[in-house]
C-alpha cells in the first residue's frame, strides 16, 4: 500500500514536471537565455554593424558600462527615470486612494464612476501619449497657443500657460518638461491604485471602524492610524507595481515627447532603442537594458524575497 | 488517461504541422518577387504602385510582394531589414540610401552582390549621373541602383509673407541672418523648424557645413582630406546657432510637416527642408512659383545636397532572376520617369523627359546635371549610422544649450570615433 501510494505520487510529479516543462524550457531559452547573451554583449566591444556581424569575441571588461555612465545623456536619463518614478508613484497613491476612499462609501453611481476611473488603464500607452501629446502641444506664446494652453487662455487663465513638454527649464537636475508625461501616466494609472485599495477597504472590518469612531477618532486618524497600517501590504504591492510600471514607460515617453529637447524627457529605454537600433551600438545597448534589469531587480527582488518568506 | 495521451499527441502534431506548413509557404512560390521598403505616406506609395504596375506589364507573370513598413524616413524599416538580412531571410530586393547606409552596413560587410555587369548588359550605366553611381560603388563595383533623387539643400518661402513685408529672398549667408532678423521684428516666426524627430536639425546644419566647407571640403570630412578640428567647422556651429535665434519656440513639439505647414498657414517666411516638402506644399494646394519660392540654402549654390533611395540584390536573395528583372524595371527609363514624378522626386538618370516634371524638378533636375553631389548625412549617406544618432544628440543639445564648443568638441570626438 504504501509503495502504491509513493509510486503515484512520484508519478503525479512527473505529470506536472510534463505539464510544466514547455514553459520551463521557453522562459530558459528566451528569458534567461537572453538576458545572458545581453550580458555577453554588453561586455564585448560590438559598437558597430560591422564588428556585430563578424561576431568577434573581443571582451573590454566593464568599459562600455563606465562609459555609458560618463555619459551626459544617460546621466540626464537617470535623474529623469528617477523623478518620473518618484512624482509617478505619488500622484498614482494620492489620486488612487482619495477615489477609493470617496468611492468606499458608495455614492450615487459609485460603480459606474469606478469603472470611468480603472478605465484608461485598458488603453495602450501608445494611445495615451498621442492623445496627450496634442493636448500638451503648447503652440506658438503668446499668440497662438494650442491645447490645454489654448483652453487657459478661453478660461481667462492665461498665465498658466507655458512651454509643457518642450520647455528645457530644470530645477535640481529635474527637467519640468516631464511634468505633462507624469500627469498623463497618472492619469493612465491612478485608476490602478483606487482599485486594489478599494477592493481591501472592502475587506475591513467595519466594526474596527465604528468602535475607533465612538472612541472619537476624527477621519484623518481614522485613515492615518487604522486604514493605512491595514493596507500597508496593498500599497507596497502598487508601489512595486507601479515602479515597475514607470522603468517601462518607453512607449509612452516614445509616442508623446520622444527624448526631447536636450533630452529633457528622455529616459533609458528610449535611449537603448536608440543605441541598438538606430546606432548600431549593440553593447552599448545591452549595456543599458541590463542597468535596467538591475534598476528592476533592486525593487522586485526583496518584495519576492519578503513574500516568500510569508508563505 | 489514454484520452489525455492523445490529446497531448494531436496538439504536438498539430504545431509541427504548423511549423512546416509556415516554413514551406515561404519557399512554396517561384513565381514571386518581395521588395521592401518604407514607401507607406501620400505620394510615395503611389509611385511605388505605379512602379509595379510598370513591373507587371512587362512580367506578367511574376507577383510583387510589396513588403512595406511604415515610419518616417525609414526609421522603423531599417531595424526590421538589418533583423532580416542578419538572420538570412532577406528580400529579394529593398530600398536603402546609396552611400554610407548602403555600403558600411551591407556591402562592406559582404552581404550583396555587385551588380555592375548588369547594368553595363543593359546598357544603362552611362545614363545615370556619374557621380550618384559612385556612392552605391565600392571597390569599383557597383552595388545598388538608384531610383530617385531629393534635394536637401533647399529653403522655401512664404511667397505673400515675402510681398507684405517687402522682403527680398536672400543671396548670401550675411542677408540671409539680416532678412531673419527684419522678419523677427513682424509677428510671423522667421524660420520654422519642427525638430520632435531631431534629425530635422541635423538638415539645416548639414547645409551650413556645405555653405561654410564647400562642397570639396564637405566631401572631404568622410575620405579624410578635411581635418575634423578645421576652423570652418567651427563657424558653421556658430552661424547655425544664430540661425536657431530665428526659429519658432515650439519646435521641439513639432514635426516636418507641422514645419512647411506654418509657411503654407502663413505663419512662417522660410523653412530649410529636403525637397520632399514640395511635395508636401503641393498636396496641400499650392504651385511651385505662384505661392510659394524656393531657393537653395544660402551658401550653398552649386552644390546638391543629394538623397537617394536605391534598389540592391542581397546575397541568398529567395527569387535573385526575378530581383534582376526588377531591378532592370527600377534602371529604366519608363520605371524612373513614372515613379518620380508621382513621389515628387528626381531622376538618377539624366536623359528623363522633362515635361513629366512641374517648374520646381526641372530647375532641381538642370543643377542635378551640373552641380557638385554632396552626400546627406541626416539621410544615412555620409557617415555610418552610430555618427549620424551622435550628430543628431549633438545638434539637439546645441539647440537648448548653444554651447558651440562643447559641440565643436563633441563633433571631433565623434568623428574620430565613427568615421575614422
């Protein structure tokens, strides 16, 4: 009986290592088999098409990453990956969880209202830098604006017009030019962080609540002392997300600003599509996707390492 | 558990299936020809449908397969092609800028092959401009066929704008900053400038290194008889940041188009644009001479800043007899003089019938007869490709910064680096 029991088992395993096995091999090959060959690269010299077709294994160590962070423009790309992420991050939590607050207490067309606001993050970044793009496009100050410039003026708000986008002003290294990427980024992703908080205010206790209240706690304690703590593992798990989200917004940046003036709206991405395919610095590319994987791996890694430990 | 067994087996055999049904369909048909470009805008795809239309007369049996991808100036197409030709599933013919972008990519590299016995059997070779041969040519042999020909050097102008402000177009390059500067003191910008793309930028300045080098000199940066650190280079960063004094504020939200579009809305007196923007100008309603001019960019008569787009035979080509047959289309005079006139470009050949061409390409087509070729290096035909995106940063950064000798400094560096 009991070698029955051990042989079944031992054949189930085999069923799932079969079951498994396809993707096992896929993500082999074509994740970490290519993150080693990016690797490869980025240490071999292969800045032109010529020395990428011969394939010559000449390795220069870690020169191409040194040079790439003597770099203007990649230096430009980190501060700008840094407040886009750090701006992008904020505006999606204050935005997502004053909606889901709001929405928690079920107002008139709640539902329909929560559906409006998760909405934009169904449409592809592409769609999303276009449209704001033309909104964004300053025109020509002070006698043709276009846009949302145009818009202030009809308002009567015309000094709250400016450059947007194209302006090259920067202040501690932050080129306000991205400004209008991270309003339209926050607008694609706020809707994100209301609907995971508002999915856990849902699963709290409303008794908790009651008794802090009878206690005569005012709302502001009410969020600051109970509802943020209990949902400190649901806005961890958005900031993750969410900063996972901002390393990746090439398409965005790419379809509204492209890198801009001065690349002032420039950010890594853009810059290794640049490299690779437009230069054919190959290991300059590599060099710059494989920052990138750091820059994720440093966010992602210890939230993994934090949930395993949980389960 | 025998149900499941064959389920597992069907799928397996299915995507085995799949796989080679989808590798022989690639091989299946003899009778096609795949040709790629980047031809998707107004204009330029019809004159590429007029082209195989031609094609297709005379070879009625064989089918076009018109592999296009869209992208302005390629940008996108040029990615696909290098994927396609490292990976040895090339077309069988594809268009690609004569020069640099040609030869340091694809021939110096060994993938095509040279084409010269065929157009000396066709008897072509002594019909086209000798000079435009030379940059698909390498080692003496000829490795592509150019189809057309743009201008870049060329600044057209609001001719109403002109009238109502009683401005003369400029002779020299000392009139032209003072014409900028009478017209900045009106309400129209200038010189529009749509730079979103940066290459844009990289145009003007290309000129002005014309302008201040000659077309001697300017062809001796890439063979090396025009030192990198010559004083001339410098001027020409000096004069284009002045130049940039001039443009409209919102240039860097803007694209080629939105550019010629401000002169034709009046909004604008000039803009410095390859020739394509005549084009352009005429879709949106003009004709060349009644409202709108056109003149060389100042400082630069004589020389023609060319771009052209060309046609090889890649190496391991699927269908190479059929490539032949359409590259001899793409050399003929029936081929050039119908795709031209549609895409508002040029002849590479020089024996084209003039009255297919309205005033502004015959005026271009008598200075391509005559004038010194000097290759673009914003459209890939001067210096290899990791120069041209360096140039392009460069430039951009003088735009915002107008720090002319880091970007003095930063020109030789990468010349050094890129083009010897």
């Amino acid at each position: 009986m009991e070698g029955f029991y051990m042989k079944r088992k031992h054949k189930e395993s085999l069923t799932s290592l079969a079951i498994l096995s396809p993707s096992i091999i896929t993500l082999a090959i074509f994740v970490y088999g290519f993150i080693g060959r990016s690797v490869q690269i980025s240490l071999l010299d292969w800045d032109t098409f010529t020395k990428f077709i011969m394939g010559a294994k000449d390795y220069v160590g870690l020169e191409n990453y040194i040079g790439l962070f003597q770099e203007e423009r990649f230096q430009t790309d980190l501060w700008n990956t840094l407040y886009f992420t750090l701006f992008f991050i904020l505006g999606c939590l204050a935005i997502g969880i004053l909606l889901s607050l709001i929405l928690n207490n079920k107002p008139k067309g709640s539902y329909f209202l929560q559906n409006l606001y998760l909405f934009p993050m169904a449409i592809s970044f592409v769609v999303t830098g276009t449209v704001w793009r033309w909104i964004f496009s300053p025109g020509r100050l002070p006698n043709d604006p276009r846009g949302i410039n145009l818009l202030f003026e009809r308002l009567g708000l015309g000094s709250l017009q400016w450059g947007w986008f194209t302006s090259t002003f920067s202040f501690l290294n932050f080129n306000v030019a991205l400004i209008a990427v991270i309003i339209a980024a926050v607008w694609q992703f706020s809707g994100y962080t209301m609907a995971m908080w508002l999915a856990g205010l849902r699963g709290i206790d409303q008794q908790l609540i009651e008794a802090a209240r009878i206690d005569g706690a005012s709302k502001w304690q009410i969020f600051t002392q109970i509802l943020f703590p209990i949902q400190k593992p649901i806005t961890l798990s958005a900031i993750i997300v969410l900063a996972h989200v901002s390393l990746k917004a090439f398409a965005l940046i790419y379809s509204m600003t492209g890198s801009g003036p001065n690349n002032v709206t420039d950010i890594p991405a853009v810059y290794m599509f640049e490299a690779t395919f437009r230069s054919n610095r190959y290991s300059t590319g590599s060099a710059i996707a494989i920052v990138l994987l750091a820059m994720v791996g440093l966010l992602i890694i210890p939230y993994l390492v934090n949930s395993f430990k949980e389960e | 558990m025998l149900l499941k067994k064959s389920a597992l087996l069907s799928v397996i055999l299915m995507v085995t299936l799949m796989f080679v049904f989808s590798f022989s369909a690639l091989a299946q048909n003899e009778n096609e020809v795949e040709i790629f470009s980047w031809w998707t805008g107004g204009g330029e795809e019809e004159g590429l449908n007029a082209l195989i239309d031609v094609f297709n007369e005379n070879y009625p049996n064989i089918e076009v397969i018109n592999a296009t991808v869209a992208g302005g100036a390629g940008a996108n197409a040029k990615a696909v092609l290098k994927t396609r030709m490292v990976g040895g599933n090339p077309p069988d013919s594809f268009q690609v800028h004569g020069g640099a972008e040609l030869i340091n990519t694809y021939v110096e590299t060994g993938m095509m092959e040279p084409i010269t016995g065929l157009l000396e059997e066709w008897g072509v070779k002594d019909k086209f401009n000798q000079q435009i041969l030379e940059l698909s040519s390498y080692e003496g042999e000829i490795y592509s066929i150019p189809l057309n020909v743009h201008r870049g050097n060329v600044m057209f102008s609001n001719k109403q704008v002109l009238a109502e402000h009683n401005i003369e177009p400029p002779t020299d390059m000392e009139s032209f900053l003072t014409v900028l500067e009478e017209l900045s003191q009106t309400d129209v910008v200038p010189l529009a400038l749509g730079d979103t793309n940066k290459w844009t930028a990289t145009h003007i300045f290309e000129t002005i290194l014309v302008a201040k080098l000659g077309a001697e000199g300017y062809n001796g940066l890439w063979n090396g008889e025009t030192a990198a650190d010559d004083p001339r280079i410098r001027e020409a960063f000096v004069y284009f940041d002045k130049l940039m004094q001039y443009v409209n504020e919102d240039h860097s939200a803007l694209t080629w188009q939105d550019a010629t579009q401000m002169v034709r809305d009046g909004e604008a007196a000039f803009n410095i644009m390859g020739d394509w923007a005549e084009g352009y100008l005429k879709t949106l309603g003009w004709t060349p001479g009644k409202q709108f001019g056109w003149l060389t960019v100042p400082g630069t008569k004589g020389t023609f800043m060319v771009i052209t787009d060309t046609f090889g035979l890649p190496k391991g080509a699927p269908h190479p007899e059929n490539a032949k047959k359409w590259l001899k289309t793409v050399a003929s005079l029936e081929g050039q003089d119908t795709f031209n006139p549609i895409k508002g470009s040029i002849p590479a050949r020089l024996d084209a019938d003039k009255s297919k061409y309205d005033v502004y390409l015959t005026d271009s087509m008598n200075d391509f007869a005559k004038n010194t070729l000097t290759p673009s290096i914003a459209h890939g035909s001067a210096a290899p490709e990791g120069f041209i995106t360096a140039l392009n940063d460069n430039i951009n950064g003088l735009v915002t910064t107008g720090d002319i000798e880091g970007s003095f400094e930063e020109f030789q560096k990468d010349m050094a680096e890129y083009v010897r």
